[in-house]
C-alpha cells in the first residue's frame, strides 16, 4: 500500500479516533479528569479537522477547508487549554474561541473553492502560537504536579518547533515549494503528528492516573464538611513534618482547640448550624495561620494546628487570631457563635514528641475548660511528664470522638 496523502490522513483518522473512545471511556467518564477533558475534546477537533480535508478536490471542498482550518486551530487551542488546567488557572475564553473564528472566516475570503492552503498563514501561525504556549504551560509546572512533565515538555516543545518551521517556510517559500513539501507538507506532518500523537497519548494516560490518585489521596486526607486536614491526614503531615532534619533543632508548637458549648448549637439551632459554624471555626483557624503552617479537624467540635519553628507564645496569638476572627464573623449568623478553648503544648525532644505534645496539650485544654472556657493555657513541663507517664489523664487520642466527616459532636469538656 502506498502511503500517499490520503492513506495517512485515514490512517491518522483510526488512530485518533481509538484513542478518542480509549481516553473518553476511561479517563473522562470513569475518572472524571478534567484534563483528559480537554485532551479528548483536542483530538475529536483533529479527528474531525483531517476527515474535512478528504473533501478537498470536491465540490464540499469550499466549506470544508475553511472548517477544517478552523477545527485544527480549536484542537491546539484545547491542548493549551488543558495544559493551563494542570496549573490550576482557567483558559481565558475568548482565547479559545477568537483564533478558530478568525481562521474560518479568513479561509471563507482565500478562495476555498480552488486553494486547498486557504488562509495557511493563520492556520499555521495559531497552530504554532497554541502549541508553544501549551509547552510553556507544561514546563512551568511544579515537580510535584506528574512526573510526566518532561515527555509533556519535550513532545509539546518539539511540537511547536516543527510548527513554527513550517509557519516561517510557507510565508518564505510558499506551500508548493521544494522546501515546503519535502520537509513541511501533508505527507511528513501526519506522520510525525502521528509519532507525537502516541506520545502525548500514553502521557496522557499516566497524567489521568496520577490526578486520580491524587483526588482519592486529597479525599482520603481531608475532612469532607471543612475542607481541611482529617484527623488521619494531620497526623501523617504532621509526624512527616517534625521528622524533616531541620525540625529537630528548631521550636515547633501545638495547638488543641475545642469549641465551648458546641452541643448546645445542634440541640437549640439545628445540625445544619452546627455544620456552618464548624466551617467558619475551620476558615478562621486557616486565615491564622502561615502556608507553613498544619490544620485539621481533630474529631467533633476539636480542631489541631502545627506551627512549625513557633513558640508557645507564638501559639497565644494564633489562638487569639483564631478567637477574633471567629468573632468578625458574627454578623453572618442569627444565633450566638460559640467560644474556644485552647491548649497549646510545645513538642518536646524524644522518639513521641508528637503524641507527647497532644497529650500536653490536651491536658492543658482541660485546664482551659476547668478554668473558665474562652481562653488559652500553654502546658507547662508537669503536663509533659503527665503525658510521658501510663497514668496520664485521657488524651484526644484515646477519648472517644466522632468521626471528622459528620457533625455529631462529643459532649463538651467540663
């Protein structure tokens, strides 16, 4: 067989279909990957830019050009749009849609009725413009985002550099030239499109797995009602934290923070209220605090704070941060927001500073409660002895508490 241009374009329209269906069926509808969105919603504008162009030479030929142009463009505008999502930023829309209208209607003017390269000079430069931003995107992406950034780097940067050749050599020596149909024209771009398209593809596999593994570790991490750390998920954070070398040499803090009364919220205002004002203890805790800092929902009403390279008496004024920030908030409720009471607890050295500073702290939060509510009271070097001893009083690990993901609070400390 052959391999004349229509043999490749039907050869190029199989295997971006397989994959269409492939990374529709699995990425898309089973794993809900917003990028792979984007992926499918680029190669069906491909898969159906080339079909169009088999009717050149027809008489559809003087709409289909035009709107083959116009689909290719929207195709590299959705792989830049995807690669925009991986960095969590939103695709500007009029960026999306201006360049494909533009070309259309600039093919519609370039007598798409004889000349097959109809308005080549847009199609070409978007293709190149869309393709060489979509390889910045991917670069600029951070390390930890899918360690498929340098083939995603490498085949989009490749990508665009043959772009970009061709683009300059059709303006240079236009699309019949010797230069332009030896190195440039249908027959070399749909095979290499054809490599890269494998490529990316099975990148593309690896990216959808890694964003869903991400969600289900993101799920299986954070409380579903606040949106911050559970409980399982600060105590992982937190021992991986203090566990750094730098940590162990620098002060590093606690803090337990119980809300007052909170039981009297769902009793008299409904489980619905006792679910805002869980949310807005956990906003308040979150503007406290540094990017370096950790908070979690503990369990029930408690919420538990890390502050990496912070004294206890730094912990005083993140609690006293919290306290009146929580308090702005009032006018948002037509009910008495509840108070907190807070221990804070400096980690100690040794094998089980972590469970150490929560049971001080914990013993502290009790004093807290006992003395009054509505306050904060560091531990002292007798709670980390109590703490360290079997016969330490119950701590927040050993009392029984609800679950991070409902709002069926323990009874309130005395």
């Amino acid at each position: 067989m052959r391999l004349d241009v229509v043999t490749l374009q039907v050869a190029f329209g199989l295997i971006a279909l397989t994959l269409l269906v492939l990374f529709y069926g699995v990425s898309v509808r089973q794993q809900q990957s917003t990028y792979s969105k984007w992926w499918c919603a680029a190669i069906a504008c491909f898969l159906t830019g080339t079909a169009l162009y088999l009717l050149d030479g027809t008489h559809h030929q003087v709409w289909a050009n035009p709107t083959g142009n116009a689909l290719l463009v929207a195709g590299a505008a959705c792989v830049w749009g995807g690669a925009r999502v991986l960095r969590a930023l939103p695709p500007r829309r009029w960026l999306i849609l201006a360049p494909p209208i533009i070309t259309i209607l600039a093919s519609a003017l370039d007598s798409p009725s004889t000349n097959t390269w109809s308005a080549g000079g847009f199609l070409l430069g978007f293709m190149t413009f869309y393709i060489a931003l979509a390889s910045v995107e991917t670069w600029r992406l951070k390390p930890d985002i899918t360690t498929t950034q340098r083939p995603l780097g490498v085949a989009s940067g490749l990508l665009g550099l043959y772009y970009f050749g061709r683009w300059i050599t059709f303006l240079v020596a236009g699309p019949d030239s010797y230069a332009f149909t030896t190195y440039f024209g249908t027959v070399p771009t749909t095979m290499f499109t054809i490599v890269l398209l494998l490529i990316v593809s099975f990148t593309m596999a690896t990216l959808s797995t890694e964003q869903a593994l991400r969600d289900l570790r993101a799920q299986a991490s954070h409380d579903d009602l606040t949106r911050i750390l559970n409980r399982r998920g600060f105590l992982d954070l937190a021992t991986a934290e203090i566990r750094r070398p730098h940590s162990r040499d620098t002060p590093c803090t606690l803090i337990l923070a119980d809300m007052d009364h909170f039981k009297q919220i769902n009793d008299t205002y409904g489980h619905p209220a006792g679910d805002a004002v869980l949310q807005a203890a956990a906003a308040a805790c979150t503007r406290a605090i540094r990017s370096t800092d950790l908070v979690g929902r503990y369990g029930g009403e408690e919420f538990i704070l890390l502050l990496p390279g912070a004294t206890p008496d730094t912990g005083e004024l993140v609690s006293g941060q919290i306290s009146r920030t929580l308090r702005s908030m009032q006018p948002a409720f037509d009910f008495p927001l509840p108070t907190i009471s807070y221990g804070i607890a400096a980690l100690p050295p040794g094998p089980d500073r972590l469970q150490t500073a929560i049971a001080a702290a914990d013993t502290a939060l009790y004093e807290a409660k006992t003395a009054g509510r509505d306050r904060a009271l560091q531990a002292h070097p007798a709670h980390h002895e109590r703490a360290r001893s079997p016969q330490r009083p119950q701590s927040l690990d050993d009392r029984s508490t609800t679950g991070p993901h409902t709002n069926t609070p323990s009874p309130d400390q005395p």
